[in-house]
C-alpha cells in the first residue's frame, strides 16, 4: 500500500503513456475502453504530486507533529502556512530528522519466509520533506489544500 500526497487544485499533468496493448500498427478502435481509439493510454496526475510507503509518509506526518497514524487526511489553505513553518524547521534541523529516521530490519526464522522492512535514513527523510514543502507551495500558489490518502 502506498499514501498519495496531492493537491487537488493544481493542475492536472500527463505523468505517463505507453501504446496501448490493443493497438495494431498504432491505431485501436474508437470504442476501446484504455485508449479511446488514441493508440496511447495516458496517465495524469496533479502537478507536485507523489507517493509514499505506509512507513514513510507515518514518518514524514509524525516528523511534522502529525498524527502518524491516520493516512488519510489533509489541510485546507488556511493550515498550509503553519504546515510549511514546520517542514521547513524540521529540513533545518539535522538533530530532529535523524530522531524520525529507523534502520532496516531483516526478520528470519527457520521453516519462514525472510521478511524485509525497508528502513529510513535522514536523507531520503530530507528529501520527502522537500517534496512535502514543494507540493505545499503550489497548493498556495493555487489557493488550493493539500490532501493525503
């Protein structure tokens, strides 16, 4: 599973195509369900936006003194600039990006599978957040909020 951080104001962007499975010689038919008779599927989204594991958008809300544990959730325009005041002490601050950060975790146990938990260090910790401040600030620059879920 995975968390989306968007704004749903911003404008919406082409983040991928590809040719659709059935096309043939680059044409489909114009009742196909993927395409519409395009030959490419294309996949928007909202400028800024982006995802997270479970684990790391828990760490990056709890990081900002959010309640880590709802993943669905959001902030409406007049919360941002307080949000943005808090993302930006925390990038400030070594000392409290490390206090939110864990280590990888290998879990074995003869006759079980080998379980991994992907761990989170200060600089991909950093460079949520980042993403975090960004999305925020398009959210503002289109009077817009911010949601997650």
């Amino acid at each position: 599973m995975s968390v989306t951080f968007f704004s749903p104001q911003a404008p919406k962007v082409l983040q991928d195509e590809f040719e659709c499975f059935r096309s043939v010689n680059g044409s489909c038919e114009s009742s196909c369900p993927h395409c519409r008779g395009e030959g490419k599927v294309r996949f928007y989204g909202h400028e800024g936006e982006f995802n997270l594991s479970n684990a790391n958008a828990r760490a990056v809300l709890a990081a900002i003194h959010e309640d880590p544990e709802e993943l669905v959730g959001g902030w409406v325009p007049e919360q941002l600039s307080d949000v943005r005041g808090r993302i930006l002490r925390m990038l400030n601050s070594e000392r409290k990006r490390n206090a939110h950060t864990r280590a990888p975790v290998v879990l074995e146990a003869p006759g079980k599978p080998r379980m991994y938990g992907a761990g989170l260090n200060e600089g991909m910790l950093k460079c949520r957040l980042e993403a975090l401040l960004s999305l925020i600030c398009k959210a503002q620059e289109n009077r817009g909020e911010v949601v997650w879920s």
